[in-house]
C-alpha cells in the first residue's frame, strides 16, 4: 500500500497531528522518462522487450500515465485533489521539474513563514 493510501484510509488519526503537507507534482513526461530509468536501474535488461519483466514494467508505466487524467478508482491527481482539499493543516505545492535544493527552499521558506506568523500571535 502506498503512503497515499495509507494516509486516505488507515492513517487518517495521523492527520490532525501534521503541521504540513507538501504535493510534489512533475510533468508527465519528467516523470514518466524518470520512472523508464529507475525501472532500468533496478531490474536491467530484464524490463527490455524479451526480458522476463518486461510486461511487468509496460503495465507499470501505462498505469503510471494516468496520473494526471485518471479518476477517483486509481491513484491520481484527482484523488489526491480531494484528500489535500480535506487537510486542515498548510499544503505546498511543488510544481514542475525543481531541483531538490529548489523544494527544500520552498519547504523551509514555509516553515519559517508560519513560525514567524505563530510567533506574532
């Protein structure tokens, strides 16, 4: 299960206690080209055409690619839209291909902003 559906369904009593959620989302073709390599990366040849995971792994990114446009039944963004619509707690979004240096800007920049805002009050 991954941590998306862990948290819309059995880590629910974990959300009231989370100061902040942040949504990483990268452009389908990034992301897409990004998961070709890793599945290169951890299974070699064997995700070539004639491998023995091949299928596997084309079924894999098929599913992969619905991010952006599936439903409510898969995970997608549609899905995640409405669970980070429900979140009482801040939510950054991080759109588009940034370094990782670029989101920990962003993240300790939004910390910083609602230490500051707490401290006012």
């Amino acid at each position: 299960m991954g941590a998306d559906r862990f948290f819309m369904r059995l880590g629910d009593g974990l959300i009231p206690l989370f100061d902040l959620v942040v949504f990483l989302w990268i452009p389908e073709d990034i992301r897409l080209t990004r998961l070709k390599e890793r599945e290169l990366q951890s299974y070699g040849s064997a995700v070539e055409p004639g491998g023995s995971r091949y299928e596997n792994s084309q079924a894999f990114l098929r599913w992969a690619a619905q991010y952006d446009t599936g439903g409510m039944e898969i995970r997608s963004r549609l899905l995640h839209e409405k669970w980070l619509a429900s979140l009482t707690c801040p939510v950054l979004r991080i759109e588009g291909d940034t370094t990782v240096e670029e989101r920990i800007k962003a993240v300790e920049s939004m910390i910083t902003g609602k230490a500051q805002t707490q401290s006012r009050a």
